[in-house]
C-alpha cells in the first residue's frame, strides 16, 4: 500500500510524506511506535476519561514533535510509517491546530 500522510501545523507549509507499500509498519509495531513516542515526548491525552485513542495519538505526537521535530526526516519517516500502519489508509491529514484526522 503507497501513502501520503500530510502534518498541518499552525504555521508553516504542510508537511507531506510520501511512502511505498514496503515502508509501511504493521499494525502492532505502528502502534508501539506511537506508544514509545507519545511517552517520550510526555503527551497528554485529550480527554478527561483518559483514553487515548490512535488518532488521539497520532495528533499529540506530532504536536509534542512539533514542525521542529518534523525537520528529523528519519523520524519523520517513521512517523508516516506509523501513521500509515495504524490506520491503514492511504491518505491520511492530521491536522494539529483543529484536533482533527482525516482520510
């Protein structure tokens, strides 16, 4: 599966990562990946019951990396690879400022 995963941030270009389908993380190392990463960069969830959802993370993961973080382009990779294995689609928006994911 190919995709394209485009990261919105408040400011600043989109941020567009392309992959091809062998790039793509399965759905239990996507979400391992997210796991490490959202405890790494100290997210916290978005609502008060405290479940967090993937897309939940996948929103405060890469607010907590902010477009800084996005400038990594390997761990910008990885953040496809993952956004990509999580949700299995192949065009996915995260839109940061709004709290929203598409696809």
């Amino acid at each position: 599966m190919q995709a394209r995963v485009t990261v919105i941030f408040e400011t600043g270009a989109p941020i567009e990562l392309q992959l091809d389908g062998a790039e793509v993380l399965s759905f239990e190392a996507a979400r391992r990946w997210l796991d490490e990463q959202f405890v790494r960069l100290e997210c916290e969830p978005l609502r008060g019951s405290g479940k967090v959802l993937l897309a939940d993370k996948l929103i405060q993961v890469a607010a907590g990396a902010g477009s800084a973080g996005f400038a990594d382009a390997a761990w910008a990779l990885d953040y496809a690879r993952a956004a990509a294995g999580a949700l299995s689609k192949a065009l996915i928006k995260i839109d940061v400022p709004r709290q929203a994911v598409s696809y």
